[in-house]
C-alpha cells in the first residue's frame, strides 16, 4: 500500500483515524497504530509482515539487555547489529552476492529472488540507532514491547522516511496531546506532499523515462541519447528525485503530526545550497544524520578520525542504497568533494562567492545523479559518453526538443518551488495581519485544489511508481 493511493486517502486512511480518535487510551491508540501498520505492510508484502515483529521483538530484548551494561550490553548490541544485517543481506544483497560469486567462480549457485519488503532498509536504519542510543546511555530501553513495535512499524515513516529515532519521539510514544494546530498542519502537509508527488514528480518521472528509460538506465534509450537530451534529463532526474522523495516525506511528517507525532523535517530546498556539503545538509536530512551520527564521528582506533569517518559513511551511504557497482563509485564521487571542502575548511567555503557557490555545488551533484541512477558500467560509459557528444549523435534532435517543450512548464515549475520561494512569501505576507489572512485564506484554496487533483489523477491515471521502494 502507498500513500498515493485512492484505497488509503478515502478508505484505509479515514478508517484508521476513527478507531484512533473514539479512544483517548494511550495504549490502545498504541494498539490501533500497530495494527493499521501491519496491515498496510502486508497489502503489498505479506511476508515481511510476519517476519516485522519477530525482528522487533529481537531488537527490543537487545535493548532491555544493553540498557544492563556490562560486557552483555556489548554482545548484546553486536548481536542486534549482526541480525539486523542480516535481513538487510538476505533481501537485499543475497542475489548481487551470489552473482559476484558465480562470476568468480564459476559454481552456478541459484540466485535468489527474493521481494524487497517495504521500508526494510530503513527499519534496520532506527533499530541500530535505537539500540546504539540505549549502548551510549543517551536513551533508556522501552519497557513496553508495543511501543517499540509501534515505533519500527508506524506506517507514516515506512516507504521513503524519514530515518526517526527513538529519542526524538520517545515522550509521544506513551500519551500524546493532539491540537487543532496539529490536525491542520498535518493535513496541510500531507496534501503539499500529495501534490508534490503527483503533480510535478510523476510528470517529471515521464519525461526522465522517455530519455533515460526505467531505474538502471536502457540501452535503446541511451543510444539514441543526445548531448542536450542527456544534460536536460539530468536536471529533470535531480528535480523529479527531489519532489518525489520530499514529497513522500511530507505526507510522512503531515501524518505523524495527525497521530501526535513531531517529526523532523526531512528536505531543506536542497537546491538552494552553495556547496556539496550544503547539499547534503539539506537533503534527506534524517538520512545524513543516521550516518554522521553513528558512522562519520564515532570514534575509530580511540579517537576520533575526521577523514576516515567521511570515507566510511559515503562507502556505507552508497552500499546502504544497493549493491550495484554504481551506488559505491557513487558515494566515493560524493565523498571526494566533501573531503576536499572539509580539508579548505568551513570559513574558508563560506568566502567564496554566493554565484560561484551556486554553480559549483549544481556543476558537481548532476554528474553523481547519473552515477546514481545508471546501474551498471556499460551503461554509465554509454550515459557519459553522450553527455560528451561521444556517442555519434547530434547535439540535439527532433525527439529531444520535443521531450524538452513538452514539459516546458512543469520543468519551470519544478526549478521555481524546488527553491525558497514560499517561505519567502509567507514570511512577507505575515508581516502583516490583513495579508496573513489573505495567505491563510489561499493556503486552504490550493489544499482544495491539490487534493482534488492529485485525486483526479490517481483515477485516471494508469500507474503511480514511488522510487524509494527501490530502497
């Protein structure tokens, strides 16, 4: 099941918040939640659903016992670590492995095929911070084995995040007070991310498939790949990326605020930023958080090591999305230039000129969007070879410009609302109260119409892929 769903927007969704809202018990609310989240695991993947709360009640017994101390505490959490890996191997390396092996060796092994379940890679992500918080005392383990599995398993942050960890949240797991603010908010949020979603990610999804062809690249469509097709369908893939997972992210935020739930935000307009590092502050910042927090600056060989974190956390960043080739040369790419501005120092960065910023930053992430997108070396050499005009065809073509005044408008659109833009006009407009209401006012117009469309669009609409269940 996804958010973007008919099904869950005017049927799961309604009757999930009736049977949280009749009760202000904490622990049924609790109850209600868990269950509602299985079932909205198992609508798509009912294996995972069986095996969820056997890994949750493994990763809370870790907990209860590193919450003892001691060497058992240590064991303890490299178990918890060693099972969590080892879902993560199972569903999600065990074919790229056993592959590698065969082409090795030689032997034939059978590869396996098993479905990715659902949000699987970042459930071990809050398990490990969880029962590393608990290790490093910040957290005391959860005595109640349902608000642990209503944290794994809450449905709202499942798909695309965000990364949320227990200390953030640990107070709103037992009685939550939900406001009017709360239910506004959340619900504003939720149909931004809606809209998002359906209305400029999937149509900038189109135009990225016409040139690129699905997730991983196509070879018919890289062949035919111009020098401009392939420039403007990396700005398209930066873009699309961008509101398809912020957008995910903000129904996720918007939801958890409707149950009670602070969440942090997840997505700063990214593409506002004036350097690689900036970037990644600002993009999936949960995600970025999990990794510096308990990769880049723990202590390694008794201290703390600057450069060798940052390797470590963009080699684990790069295996964490997939076992493709692509994904590790990918997050080395990333990780040359954050080393590089980490060793020219934070001061000096910020000296450089605000432009220069702004064209260098965009110059270095759309080369590592192809890396990131294009999954095998065959297919990257094809993609780079065509962004250097040295793949024989033109600079452009029939089918490239009308690719490009196709989606013109959503393009424009896209670039305009992936930067500032709003806040900068909510900011104005609140400064004073005649155009405080008008914007109010406005907001609970466009809430309308989004909601309206993106409705309209999931019913005439023959798919809707959501890119991070890649993930």
């Amino acid at each position: 099941m996804v958010f973007t769903d008919l099904f869950f927007l005017y049927f799961f969704l309604p009757v999930c918040l009736i049977c949280y809202f009749i009760t202000r018990n904490a622990t049924v609310r609790n109850l209600v939640l868990v269950v509602f989240s299985l079932i909205f695991y198992a609508w798509g993947e009912p294996l995972w659903v069986l095996i969820l709360p056997v890994a949750a009640l493994s990763d809370y017994l870790s907990g209860k016992v590193i919450g003892k101390g001691g060497i058992s505490a240590k064991l303890a959490f490299a178990w918890s670590l060693l099972f969590d890996a080892g879902l993560m191997v199972l569903f999600k390396y065990s074919g790229a492995i056993t592959e590698t092996v065969n082409s090795f060796t030689g032997v034939g092994l059978t590869v396996p095929k098993l479905a990715l379940p659902i949000g699987l890679s970042f459930y071990v992500l809050r398990s490990v911070s969880y029962n590393a918080d608990c290790l490093r005392g910040k957290i005391k383990p959860e005595k109640s084995y349902l608000r642990y599995l209503m944290y794994v398993s809450l449905f709202p942050q499942v798909a695309a995040g965000p990364v949320v960890k227990y200390a953030d949240i640990r107070e709103e797991t037992g009685a939550r007070k939900i406001t009017i603010k709360d239910l506004s908010e959340g619900f504003s949020q939720l149909i931004r991310g809606l809209g998002k979603k359906l209305l400029i990610a999937n149509s900038l999804g189109h135009a990225v498939t016409a040139l690129f062809g699905d997730f991983g690249g196509d070879d018919i469509a890289l062949g035919a790949l111009t020098v401009l097709g392939g420039w403007y369908g990396l700005l398209l893939t930066g873009l699309w990326l961008y509101f398809e997972l912020s957008g995910y992210s903000d129904m996720a935020v918007g939801l958890g605020r409707v149950f009670g739930f602070h969440f942090k935000e997840n997505f700063n307009y990214p593409f506002a930023c004036i350097s690689v590092s900036d970037f990644w502050e600002r993009w999936h910042i949960s995600l970025g958080d999990f990794f510096r927090d308990y990769v880049r600056d723990m202590k390694m060989f008794g201290k703390k090591r600057t450069y060798l974190g940052i390797i470590l956390m963009w080699l684990l960043m790069g295996l964490w999305h997939g076992a493709s080739l692509n994904f590790i040369i990918w997050g080395l790419y990333v990780c040359l230039f954050i080393l590089l501005e980490t060793a020219i120092g934070e001061k000096r960065m910020k000296k450089m000129p605000a432009f220069a910023g702004h064209i260098y930053s965009k110059l270095i992430m759309l080369p590592g969007v192809g890396l990131f997108w294009f999954n095998s070396l065959p297919k990257l050499e094809k993609f780079f070879s065509a962004l250097a005009g040295l793949n024989g065809n033109t600079f452009t073509d029939s089918r490239t410009t009308g690719i490009i005044l196709g989606n013109i408008f959503v393009f424009i659109a896209a670039a305009v609302l992936s930067l500032p833009v709003i806040p900068a006009l909510k900011e104005k407009a609140f400064r004073k109260a005649g155009s405080a209401y008008i914007y109010q006012a406005a907001g609970v117009i466009c809430n309308a119409v989004l909601l309206l469309a993106g409705s309209l669009m999931l019913i005439y609409s023959s798919s809707d892929p959501v890119f991070y269940f890649n993930f």
